[in-house]
C-alpha cells in the first residue's frame, strides 16, 4: 500500500459484519479495504461540499434572479434569443 496504516476499532452489527464478510469475498478483498474505500468516499464527499459552498458563497459575477429575468427579456426583445 505504500502508506503508514493507523489500527482503528469499529463495531458492527452482526449483520453488517455479515453482509461485509460477504461482499469482501465476492471482490476478493478484504473488509478492511471495503471500510477504507468507503471512509475515502466520505470524506471526498466532504470536501466536494466544502468547495462548493465556497463556491456559492463568492458573489463575483453573480447576478439576481430578479436581474436575469431582466436581461433575459431585454435579449428576447432584441431577437437575441
């Protein structure tokens, strides 16, 4: 892997212990890289979120919905649209 690995404890149910067991065999994998590939999923998902609420928080070249609509029908009525 290349990496330092960190030994964490999770507790699952037994089901969830289960259905994991199972689908590491089927992939011929093992649970530790499914919990691993499933944490990496989550936390790129975060940062997917952190980068677009900074994305919609700049205001730059932004305009109103109200100001759009203006524009917009200023464009039809020049055929531009």
């Amino acid at each position: 892997m290349g990496t330092n690995l960190k030994r964490t404890t999770i507790f699952l149910t037994e089901e969830q212990h289960e259905r994991l067991r199972r689908l590491a065999f089927e992939q011929c994998t093992s649970m530790a890289k499914l919990i691993r590939d499933a944490t990496l999923e989550v936390l790129e998902d975060e940062e997917d979120i952190e980068e677009g609420l900074k994305a919609l928080a700049d205001k730059k070249d932004t305009v109103t919905w109200k100001e759009y609509r203006r524009r917009r029908k200023e464009r039809e009525l020049r055929g531009e649209l």
